[in-house]
C-alpha cells in the first residue's frame, strides 16, 4: 500500500470545543466535532474521558467518560457532546481547578484513529475590593471586600486574607460558612503609613472554592 493511499484515508476531521472561561459553579459543556470530508459515510465510535488536573498535567480523579457511536454521512458533519453539573465535578477538583479531556475516536471503515488530550481551567469568582482611590496618611480610611458564591452548594472553612503594604500588616478573617449564592461584605479599616501609591490585595479560600484573590490600587498623600 502506498504512503500516499494512507493519506486518503485520514478522511475525518476532528475538532473539540472545551467552551472556554467556564465559571466555576456553571456546567461543563465538551463537544467533538467531526467532518467527513470524504464521499462515503463513515462511522465513527469516540470515547471521551474528563479528569481533575493538576498544575503539572498529572490526572487526578474522573469526572466522567462517554462512548458513543456516530455515522457520518458524506461530505456531512457529525458531533459528540458530554456536560457535566458542579455536582458532578466539584468533589474532584484539585488546585487551581483544571480539568483534562482525553479523546479516542476509531473510524472503522478506514482505520483511522484520533487521539487527543484538551486542558481548560475553570474560572474562579473574583473578590470585589471598593474604597477610596486616595487616602492620607494616619488617617483611618475604610475598604470593603465582597465576595458572592457562585455555587449551588454551601461553603465551608472558609478564610479570607487582606493585606497592603504600608497600609496594614496582613489579616485573616475566618468565615465559618457562606450559604448557596450568598454575598459576604467585609469592612476593613486602614490607617496608611507611608506615601505613594499601594496595592491592597485580598484572597479567599473554602473548601470547595480555591485561588479567588481581588485588588486595587490607591494613592496615599502626606499629611
């Protein structure tokens, strides 16, 4: 058989959509697109398998895994789809909250074989700092920090931790648990001991929601 006629055969064009930026707390939607650029049908049997990820590429645990069959008729398009609720996939996150797809698919007309591996990182909530843009020193000013879960779940063991150079020394601020979609608003004084502009930095973790960190800048001026 000719190299060239193996090149033929390589007829199915595969394509995965990961939905990029989902949030965390919204369902994972995953599809396998397939084109079949040839003028007969082809079937195609794909297997997808989504994992928790660490950092590093390392899998963790399985969220989930589909095997379907598709026909694909000439010249037509063809598609796989798998969703996966928080409910299904919150438990099995690890830092940072990375998920891989592996994906399988078999043609079996012409033996072609597609093999790929997709990694997307689930959007965390960001900390919403509000306060004056220009503060003075020695003189008490006063910075709010909102965070809303976005999650159908409660939250437990939760920490918030607020710092600013020459603003105040770090702080945490335990929270012992934030219900399903609610807001939390903490007011947090600041008494500025040194001029120049200054970076107030927050971060909260939980249990099931890591790495969600907030900032903003302000301008202090000397007496």
């Amino acid at each position: 058989m000719a190299y060239d006629d193996v090149i033929k055969k390589e007829d199915v064009e595969f394509y995965v959509n990961t939905y990029a930026k989902i949030k965390m707390g919204e369902d994972i939607q995953i599809t396998l697109y397939m084109k079949n650029t040839s003028s007969e049908p082809r079937h195609v049997t794909a297997h997808l398998t989504a994992k928790a990820s660490y950092y590093t590429g390392t899998p963790a645990a399985k969220i989930g895994e589909l095997e379907q069959d598709v026909t694909i008729e000439p010249n037509g398009e063809g598609f796989v789809e798998v969703k996966y609720t928080p409910k299904e996939y919150l438990d099995k996150l690890v830092e940072q909250s990375i998920v891989k797809l592996f994906v399988m698919a078999h043609v079996d007309t012409t033996k072609q074989v597609y093999v790929g591996e997709h990694s997307f990182r689930l959007v965390s909530p960001d900390l919403v700092l509000k306060g004056p843009s220009e503060m003075t020193m020695y003189e008490q000013s006063k910075v709010t920090v909102e965070f809303t879960n976005p999650l159908d779940v409660k939250l437990m063991d939760a920490v918030f931790r607020i710092e600013g150079p020459g603003l105040q020394t770090p702080k945490t601020i335990p929270y012992p648990s934030i219900g399903p979609k609610k807001t939390v608003t903490l007011v947090e004084p600041m008494t500025p001991r040194r001029a120049g502009k200054r970076t107030i930095v927050a971060s909260f973790t939980s249990d099931k929601l890591q790495q969600v960190t907030g900032e903003m800048e302000v301008v202090v001026k000397k007496e």
